[in-house]
C-alpha cells in the first residue's frame, strides 16, 4: 500500500518541479490537493481497514511537515510553494515510527538540496563572474578571520560526511545498495 502513496508522491514532485521551473512558483492547487489526498486516502484506508492508525501517521507526517515547512519559510530558506509541498507530502507518506521513512525523507531531501543549491550558486557564479568577485572580496575582507575558518572546518566536515556516505553505502537511514 506504501508504493500508491509514494507513487502519488512522486508525481506531485514531479508536477510541482516542471512548474516550478518553468514559473518560479509551486501552484497552491498542487500542493493543497496533495495534502487532502494524503488526508483522504488514509481516512479511507482506516476506515475500511478499522483501524485508526493510517489517519494518525497521516496527520503526524502533516504536523511534522508543518513545522519544518514553517521553520523553513520563516528563516527565509524556502518560499510558501516550497513548504506547502512538504507539508502535503507529509500528509501522503505520513510518520510511522517503526520505519521512520519520513524521516529519512527529510534528512536526505535536505542533503540533496544542499548538493543541489552548491551546484546551482556554482554555475551561478561561473555565469557572473566579474560580479561574483568583485563582492567575494568585499566581503572575505569584511568578515572576520574567525568566521572564516568556522566556514572551512564546516565546508571539510559535510565533504568529509559526503564521502563517508558514499563509502559505505548508505547515506543515513536510507541504504543505496
């Protein structure tokens, strides 16, 4: 039964990245009726099966996706699209706590974010160089040695756990083999 929702998931993602793409923005359409899908169909589910638990992760994965996607948006990393998508596929995956699949979801959604944002501000500043190094070496005079070395240990310890995932073959919860 977990493959329907993860498939209806993955569609959305789908959609809501072409559209994202293409517009710069995530229709509210998408994502509200990803949430109501996620809701409905394990409403159903309890229902025929009688039992409670599908409607519970469903809405534990949606109060998770909430608070992630809230704290995302209200520190500026993502826009409303963004975290009204999380929260919708908080919804369809929902938080069970024997297989912590949401989990490893988030943990790995960010990783690969992460990767994806250093990829594209890459390209961004190959494209813009003369303006990239111009304010490069504004602010690496303006910022204080300190910070700076704070950054490189940071930059060495997620190259460092990169690495390590790969190496052994699973990346967190999630194993790749």
């Amino acid at each position: 039964m977990m493959a329907i929702f993860l498939v209806i998931a993955l569609a959305v993602l789908v959609l809501g990245s072409f559209t994202d793409f293409r517009t710069r923005e995530v229709p509210d359409w998408v994502n509200y009726g990803l949430i109501f899908i996620g809701v409905g169909l394990h409403g159903i589910l309890s229902a025929v099966s009688w039992d409670y638990h599908q409607v519970l992760y469903s809405g534990i994965g949606l109060g998770i996706g909430i608070g992630v996607a809230f704290a995302m948006y209200y520190l500026g990393q993502w826009g409303g699209g963004d975290a009204k998508m999380l929260m919708g596929l908080g919804a369809v995956i929902g938080f069970d706590f024997s297989e912590m699949f949401f989990l490893s979801f988030l943990i790995n959604a960010f990783i690969l974010g992460a990767v994806y944002g250093l990829c594209y501000g890459a390209v961004l500043a190959i494209k813009k160089r003369r303006e990239f190094g111009k304010t490069f070496r504004r602010l690496y005079h303006e910022t204080p040695v300190v910070l700076r070395r704070g950054i490189v240990v940071l930059l060495v310890f997620f190259a460092v756990l990169f690495f390590f995932c790969f190496q052994e073959k699973s990346c967190l919860f999630i194993r790749l083999d």
